[in-house]
C-alpha cells in the first residue's frame, strides 16, 4: 500500500468496510471523502506559507493531487524558496506572506511556520477570507489557541490541524476496535516518542541558529511536548473519549547541554476523575523504545502505531517450556524473597497479531491533505476535525506549563468548547471569552 497512491476508496477498502458511515462515531472526518456533489468548482487552489522542510513535505502531496494547484508560496528564507519552487516552479512568491492572503487567486492555505508565529497568520488568514490548515500545534498558548478556534467559527471558513493520524488506517481501524470494547475496559494509555539525535540542523550562518532551530529556544517553541507530544496525547483522548482533568509533569536538560532552552526529556501524567491514566514521554538521548501508544484493557492491549494487539489470555506454553518453568518455580521457591514469589510471565512469548494484516506504509498525512483538498472544493467541515487538533494542542500546553511550574493544575474551564465525546461545555464563539 503506497501512501501517495492510496485513494478514498482504496482507503476505505483498506480499513475493511464499504464506507465511512460505519465508522462515523470513531472518526467523523472520514465524512471529508464523501460523495457531494461539488459546488463552483472541482479545483481548488492552495498557497503555502513557510515552505521549509515541513511545507515542502505537504507540498509533495500536493503536487500528485489532480484536484489542487500551489499557486503561491510565502517565505523570508530564499532556500526554503528556493526549494519550494522545484516542486511548483509556476508558483508566485512573496516575501511577506499578507501579500499573498491578499492574492484574490489563493482559496486556501497551509501554514507551517514556526510556532510563535502561527497566532498571527491564521487570524490574518481568517480575516482575508482562506481556509486554513494550520500545522500543529496550533498555537504558542492555551488562549491563542481558543481565540483561533472561535475565529475559525464566526468566520464560517475551514479549519484543519496537522493531526494526521485522524486519517491513518492503523489509527483508525484501532480505534474502532477500541470503542467496540474489542480489549475491554481501557484504563490506560502509555504514549513516547525516544529519539538519539541532538534535534539541531544545519545552521550556514550563526546568525540564523534560531532562526533556523526555532524548535531548540523558549521563545518560539515548547520543545517535545509541542513538536511530538500533541500527536500522541490526541490519541489518548480519541481512545479514552474524554479530556483529562489533572496533569502534572517534569522535564529536564539532562545530555544535550549545548545552549538550548528546551528539555531533551520531558513526561507527563495527565489523570481522569473516572481513574483512568495518560502518560507522554519523550527521550532524545536514547531510541531503543522508539514511538508507540499502548492502549491497555483488561481483555488486551493494542499498540495503533505498530499496527499491533496483544490479547491477555494467550496459548499454553509448549510443553518443555512448561517444565522448564515448573523447575525454575521450584528451585526459586527455596530461596526466600521479599513479596509474592517468583512466576514467568507470559507476555514475552506473546508476538500479537497484525491489525491491517500488515504494517501500512502510510501514516495519513496524504489522506490529511487530500481531506482538506476535498473539504476547500466542497466548501464542507468536516465534523470534528478542527475539535480533535484544538484539543490536542491545548493538551500539550497545558502539560508543558505543568513543567514549567512544577505544579498539579487542573484543566481550565474556560477553555472547553462544544465537543460531544469529551462532555464539555457549549461556548458561543461570538460573545464567549476566557475569563
């Protein structure tokens, strides 16, 4: 299965059913490929605003997309131009990204600037009249991220966020299992990200070091938590299907002691009044664990970025494994230990099984793009979509100044909006405000 050739029906096909509605409850996005018939046009025309190493990667999807036409990039890096440009060299540039909101041409826009700078070109955005798909995480602030929300609302344009897993078949299918009660009662969910790399790039100038790694200073980013923590929190509420209502955390500068002002470690428990348990971590002196969410129930756990699940009850042992057992629990029986005596588990003989048959290829990012292709020529929301990026966003803020204070908080109501699954409350976007 090829990402950039994997197509509406194909992807449905893939997921095992003959159309969205059977999963409507799990992922109402899906509602983005459905058969409406399109209104002005069967085009739609895109510009790009920050065309780095992120925007140039949507843009590739883009470019195979029939629907959709880059006809204008903005950036102030001649490189990241100069790249942008080999992918859609009939593209217009402007250096001042106002310019080409102002481009009556333009319907719509990917934004994949540095974080601090997101607030200010989404609300422009909004404002000139373009649809928005914003990469994560929205926001700088839990507040910036709430009034980008509301704007999207009142201003009645799309909004998309960078979430790509809504649209990754392995997600997907996990999460309708999950919600099916396929693995019980879920009472956990335990989400890292472990990297062994210093997270720099290439600087050509010392000038530009934060310029260039924004990602590394406080003032234009929140570290893990922003950067890889908001895919992964998302999946935990999409699984639990409610927002936590605690969180506390810890970070640290522990092997990278190179001048940069974000943690190379950071974890955080996020806790629900019903018991449950979320917890993100990420490490980036050490990759042996690498990337998973274990959703973890009492009849299994399932591992959606594998592709995995792991049913607790699992075949007897072969039989000289049993006897080897049998006398190893009778040797250790003779040696006193503290607690409960010694036992092998079984989990290691436990290999699992494939949810999709395989491991797909994708990870849902073209899927992503083409929803929103599909969502601009249709002139349609799709349910949810901007709901599961704010919150998510919100999440990973909210947790990172738990670090930051050292401090338990609990989650602000007033910046709850109108989300069925999460039980939050209404908000109207016209005359509400945080307090």
């Amino acid at each position: 299965m090829k990402e950039t050739n994997l197509g509406r029906r194909e992807f449905l096909k893939t997921l095992g059913v003959a159309g969205a509605g059977i999963l409507a409850a799990t992922s109402p996005w899906l509602s983005a490929f459905s058969e409406v018939n399109h209104t002005a046009r069967d085009r739609c025309r895109i510009g790009i605003i920050g065309p780095g190493s992120r925007g140039q990667f949507l843009m590739g999807f883009l470019a195979q997309n029939p629907k959709a036409d880059i006809v204008a990039i903005a950036d102030i890096y001649q490189p990241s131009i100069d790249g942008a440009l080999k992918i859609a060299p009939k593209a217009k540039v402007y250096k001042d990204y106002r310019r080409l909101l102002a481009d009556p041409e333009v319907d719509g826009v990917i934004v994949a600037t540095p974080l601090n700078t997101h607030y200010g070109i989404v609300m422009d955005a909004f404002d000139a009249g373009k649809h928005v798909y914003c990469e994560k995480t929205i926001g700088y602030t839990m507040e910036e991220c709430f009034n980008m929300y509301n704007r999207h609302m009142s201003s009645g344009k799309l909004f998309f966020t960078g979430q790509q897993r809504l649209f990754d078949p392995r997600y997907i299918k996990v999460m309708d299992l999950v919600h099916r009660g396929t693995f019980g009662k879920i009472s956990a969910v335990d989400a890292y990200w472990n990297r062994n790399g210093d997270w720099r790039r290439e600087v050509p100038d010392p000038s530009l070091e934060k310029f260039i790694n924004w990602r590394l200073y406080g003032d234009s980013s929140r570290g893990l938590m922003s950067e890889l923590g908001c895919h992964q929190l998302q999946i935990g509420t999409w699984a639990l299907g409610k927002l936590p209502d605690r969180v506390m955390g810890h970070g640290g500068i522990t092997f990278w002691k190179d001048g940069r002002e974000v943690h190379d470690n950071v974890h955080c428990i996020y806790g629900y009044d019903t018991g449950e348990s979320l917890t993100y971590g990420s490490v980036i002196s050490n990759k042996f664990y690498g990337l998973e969410e274990k959703i973890m129930g009492n009849l299994g756990t399932v591992e959606p970025e594998s592709g995995k699940y792991y049913f607790e009850e699992v075949a007897p042992a072969p039989a000289f494994l049993q006897m080897v057992n049998s006398w190893e629990n009778a040797l250790f029986e003779e040696i006193p230990f503290a607690g409960t005596s010694w036992a092998p588990e079984t989990a290691n003989v436990n290999k699992g099984e494939f949810i999709l048959g395989e491991r797909p290829k994708t990870d849902g990012t073209s899927l992503l793009v083409d929803a929103f292709v599909e969502a601009v020529i249709t002139g349609k929301q799709p349910e949810r979509i901007a709901e599961e990026g704010y919150y998510a966003s919100l999440l990973c803020l909210w947790g990172h100044k738990a670090i930051e204070t050292g401090q338990m908080l609990v989650f602000p109501e007033e910046y709850k909006i109108d989300y069925a699954p999460y039980g939050t409350k209404k908000i109207n976007p016209a005359t509400d405000s945080p307090a």
